[in-house]
C-alpha cells in the first residue's frame, strides 16, 4: 500500500518487531503455533506440487526437533518449493500468500492464506533461515532476521532436491517447544489427520508417523465397518463410552464428522466443546459455535473444506457459510431423535433420562425444539411417572400442581384414571402449561386446593349435625395451630385426613414463625403484610388458612365423632393433625414435634390407666 503526498507515492513502512508482538498477543494464542504454520505450509506446498506433478511419488514432512548434540530445528516438506523472486516477494511481505488464484484472491483449497504463518516463528527464535528448490531452478536460501531485515543467495553449486528446508535456532526460554517430547504433541494435536506423512526424526536415527486415518469423517459402507474405531474415538474425547453416534454432514461447506451423545449430564456451567479440523488441520479444539446453542448433549469433531477460519487459524469467521453448516448439522441431531424415538424408544428413554433437565430448560423456552422434543419428556403424576406422549393419550383435559408442597397433599386422594401432574420440579409447570399449544386438542388446568376442596362430596344432609358437631369439636382443639377443619367424604376411604396448605398458606405459616422471633418493629411490619396478604387470598378464592380435610368415610374419623372422651378425642385430632401433614412431606415445627410427644405420651398414660 502508499500514500500521496502532491506527486510523491511512498511505500507502508512495517516495524518487523511490532508485528510479532502483535501476532503473539493478539492473533496467536502463543509461540507454539509455530510448528502448526509450518506444517500447514508445507503441506500447501506438497499439495500445489501434485497439483503441477501428479499424485506420482512420495511427497511428506519430515521434522527434525532439538537435541543436546543439535541445537537447530528443522522442517522439511515435498513441497512445490520456491525460486528467489518468490522468496523476496512472498517470505519478506506481510500480508502476502503464495495460495492465491489467478485474481490474486485466496484459495480456498489451501491452509495458509494470509501471508503471516511465517512470522510466528519469530516468537521463538530471532533468525529463520529457508532453503528452497524449485523444479528445474537453482536453490536458494533465504534468512530473515527480527531485526527487520532479510538476504536472499542463490545457490547455483547445491544440487537440492525439489522441496523446501525451513531451520530455526530457538531462543534459550522457548527451546523446549522445539524439543522432541513437545514437537510430538503439538504435531499430533494439530496435524494427525492430515493426509499428508508427517515424520519425526528420533534418537535412534529413524521416523516415528503421528498421522491416523479421520474416521470420524468417514461416510457409507467405510463408516459402518469403522464403527468400532469410531466410538473408541469418542470414548478418548468424552472419557467414557458415548451414548450413541450420529453422522454429521454439511454439503454446503464439504463438512463431514460425527456427533457423540455424552453419556451424562453435563455442568450447568460447561460450554459446548467441539473439535473442528479444515483439511485435516486442526483449527479449534473447543469451538462453540458449530452447533446449534440447544446441542449441549453432544460433543463434536468434524473435518471441513468450505469453513473459514480467522486469521490466527484458531477458530472460525461467523459468517453465513458457518451458519448454514450449524443449521445442517442441528438438523442431523434433530433426525437422530425422532429416529430412535421410533426405532429404539429404549435407547431414547435412556438419552432424555440422562438429560432430562437440560431438555426440559430448553423445551421450557424454545419453540422450534419444544415441537418435536416435548413428547418424549417425562414428567411425575399422581398414576406414577410416564411420558408426556402416553400423559395426552391417555387423557387431553391434563391437570397440574404448580408446587411440589400441593402435589403431594393431594396425591393420595386423586383417582388414578384421572391423574395430576407434579409441576412442582424445575420448568415441569412451564412445560406443562406450552402443552395446548404443542398438542392439538389438549387443555390444561392449574389445581387450587381451595377449589379441590369444595369438589369433595360432602356427607348426607342427614348426618350434617354429627358432622358441624365434630368440625367444631376438632376445630377448637387446633385453634392455637392456625389450623381449620372440615368434613368431607372422599376416596380411599383408608385416608383419615388430608392436609392442604397451599403456597400462600404455607408462605403465611413461615411469617408466623418469623413473627415469633422477630423485634417489635418488624412484628408489627410482618402482623400488617399479613394481613393484606390474607384479604388478597380471601378475594382470589385461595385458602385462608391451613385445613384439616377429615374424611367422613374413615371408620376412624367417624368413632371419633361419636367419642365423649374429650381427652381421648382433642390427642386423637392432634394426632391426625402431625400424621397428615407427614403424610403431606411437610416438615414439622417445634409445635408440631412437641405436639406429637405430648399426644403419645397422654394415649401411653391412658392406656396404662385403663
């Protein structure tokens, strides 16, 4: 680039030294993607060769790490190498790429296009030097210095093989990125699926190959026989076997890979990690954009030709190509579930028990996935826990508790043909309540316990004096717990009471508490929202107070009605007061225990008198 000044055009002038600050600092994530730029060059270079060539001979990488007698590092490739003018125009421009077309654009068939993967060696040594032949041409050698300068000579005299040599002396404190143990790791992590050799010299003179076949990216008949590599594969990524394994593909961007089902819930906190290689080269091992947000249950590594990545090679451009590939592979995921949701319900059983609550929160928010995830999300009823899709089947008018305290108050009188959803866990009420929107036909109705009390039978008219006679006998004796008692008739007739309190009472029954402990100001603060409190419950039809549902067709409760045995009468009803709120799963107060105590101490005392 220039810039005029009246007539006079003057070049861009790059500070070498800022640059590879900029790259360590803001592009790279450190010095040893060193190793990975050079791999990925030669490895465009071998592939421009055969495209020149042919596939005809054996064309690889071959990279010679530090030792103590050697303290020189080395990579050689196959390449299609490079003459003097390239090198003066390509090794010595910032921002210059020899993988361009003939409109000087970047291919997108090659690795490197961004003409700064040379530099990032700067980050661990202070002089590159770069021996090259191109077919038919002299070798030269190149030597740039992070000074900011470069010699270019021709070696006229050097019979070289076609290929480029690329040898670097690291700096004493990064030296060990540049040694065998450390070579060997990033190699693999960034290169063993290349399909090129990739080769490292070790102590005993020869070659160990890091390269493996990507059989996560396989396809068809390939796939079904390589099954077994391919859940061992996922076996190492996730550290358990995977649930299931689901083929990915994305034509619009050449995209092929494998999805793995983990094979337990993640933490709430956890991130997507997927490993996205292009070309075979690693790009990003823990990309978090390649799949739809709501595909927290797989973890992914695909291999693709059509993605772009950033310049640093480290994760992908957000760009409409990206998009459409993360709406393919959702897709893939999405026909994956209604697949063995049909073909394997037990497979599917084992995947949403595994994962409940995460489907839930995304059925809870989520039109698109709430439409076809949503039957096959269970959810726990007074008949015992079943589907949502066996739940709409069996009856389309479906009732729920919007806690867990009312559900179980209300769990042993409720008919079984006629169940009650337990909407009390976490988005079971929200899902519960999407329901007739998802499912044609179906309504939903919110249980109040004041009107599940008014529903219950109330016993013949011919009994009503026995029955006002023994509510305001019973009523008395639990007048210091706040507590109210009424008669009903209702089934199982083995119930001898019920306990309801609903969500204001219960919340009502902790400011009492808190009443009792608290200074005077904050009493009369508590004493006065109280008391609004309990006009709004009175307006809204809510239950003013907790109740004591006493069940007309227990032979109990009637025995005690015809009791004149006050004492006999006040401990049996505080008794059946603590039974009914056990039997509720509430938990007792100091009151309740010590009530509790004194009722079996009186019973053992009149029993021993008797």
């Amino acid at each position: 680039m220039s810039f005029a000044v009246g007539s006079e055009n003057r070049p861009f002038q790059v500070d070498l030294h800022g640059v590879v600050d900029l790259l360590s600092r803001h592009i790279y994530s450190g010095p040893q993607v060193y190793l990975r730029e050079l791999i990925q060059n030669g490895r465009d270079a071998i592939a421009s060769r055969r495209e020149n060539e042919g596939p005809a001979g054996r064309r690889e990488i071959r990279i010679f790490p530090v030792t103590t007698e050697n303290p020189v590092f080395r990579l050689d490739d196959d390449g299609v190498g490079l003459n003097a003018d390239e090198m003066s125009q390509l090794l010595a421009t910032v921002g210059r790429s020899s993988k361009r077309d003939i409109f000087d654009l970047p291919r997108e068939d090659r690795l490197g296009q961004f003409g700064i993967g040379l530099l990032s060696c700067f980050m661990v040594t202070d002089e590159i030097e770069v021996v090259s032949r191109k077919a038919g041409e002299s070798a030269v050698r190149w030597v740039g210095l992070a000074a900011g300068t470069f010699s270019v000579t021709v070696l006229d005299d050097l019979d070289l093989p076609v290929g480029t040599s690329v040898r670097l002396r690291p700096r004493a404190d990064e030296a060990e990125l540049c040694r065998h143990a450390k070579v060997t790791e990033l190699a693999t992590r960034f290169a063993q699926y290349l399909p090129v050799p990739i080769l490292i010299a070790n102590a005993s003179g020869g070659f160990d190959a890091i390269n493996r076949p990507p059989v996560f990216a396989l396809t068809g008949e390939a796939r079904l026989e390589q099954r077994g590599d391919i859940l061992e594969l996922g076996t190492q990524l996730l550290g358990a076997r995977p649930l299931d394994v689901i083929e990915l593909g994305g034509p619009a961007t050449g995209t092929r890979g494998t999805a793995y089902i983990l094979p337990y819930a993640p933490p709430p906190s956890a991130r997507a990690a997927h490993a996205v290689y292009l070309g075979g080269m690693l790009v990003d091992a823990r990309n978090q954009d390649l799949l739809p947000e709501w595909a927290f249950f797989v973890r992914a590594v695909v291999d693709s030709n059509g993605l772009k990545p950033t310049a640093s090679r480290e994760s992908l451009v957000a760009d409409e190509s990206l998009e459409a590939t993360r709406e393919e592979l959702g897709a893939a995921l999405r026909a994956w579930i209604i697949r063995v949701g049909t073909s394997a319900p037990h497979k599917l059983a084992e995947f949403v028990s595994i994962h409940q609550l995460g489907l839930k929160s995304l059925v809870a928010h989520d039109d698109e996935l709430a439409s076809f995830l949503t039957r096959w999300l269970s959810v726990e009823t007074t008949a015992g826990r079943m589907s949502i899709e066996e739940l709409i089947e069996r009856q389309k008018h479906i009732r729920y508790t919007e806690s867990l305290e009312e559900f179980r108050q209300i769990a042993a009188i409720v008919p079984a043909e006629d169940p009650v959803v337990n909407g009390g866990y976490v988005y079971d009420a929200e899902i519960i309540r999407r329901l007739p929107f998802l499912f044609e036909g179906t309504s939903v109705d919110k249980v109040e316990l004041a009107s599940l009390l008014d529903s219950l039978a109330v016993p013949a008219l011919s009994e009503r004096a026995a029955v006002l006679d023994f509510e305001q006998r019973a009523s008395a004796v639990l007048t210091a717990f706040d507590v109210q008692v009424g008669v009903r008739s209702f089934t199982p007739s083995d119930v001898s009471a019920l306990y309801l309190a609903d969500d204001a009472v219960l919340r009502g029954m902790q400011r009492s508490a808190a009443r009792r402990v608290a200074s005077s100001l904050w009493n009369d603060v508590l004493a006065k929202a109280e008391k609004s409190l309990e006009t709004a419950s009175e307006l809204n039809g809510q239950l003013a107070k907790a109740t004591l549902c006493a069940n007309w067709d227990n032979p109990l409760i009637r025995t005690l009605a015809q009791s004149s045995d006050e004492a006999v009468f006040n401990r049996t009803i505080k008794l059946l007061y603590v039974q009914a709120m056990l039997a509720a799963h509430l938990p007792l107060g100091v009151a309740q225990r010590n009530l509790l105590s004194e009722s079996l101490g009186d019973l053992v005392q009149l029993s021993l008198n008797h």
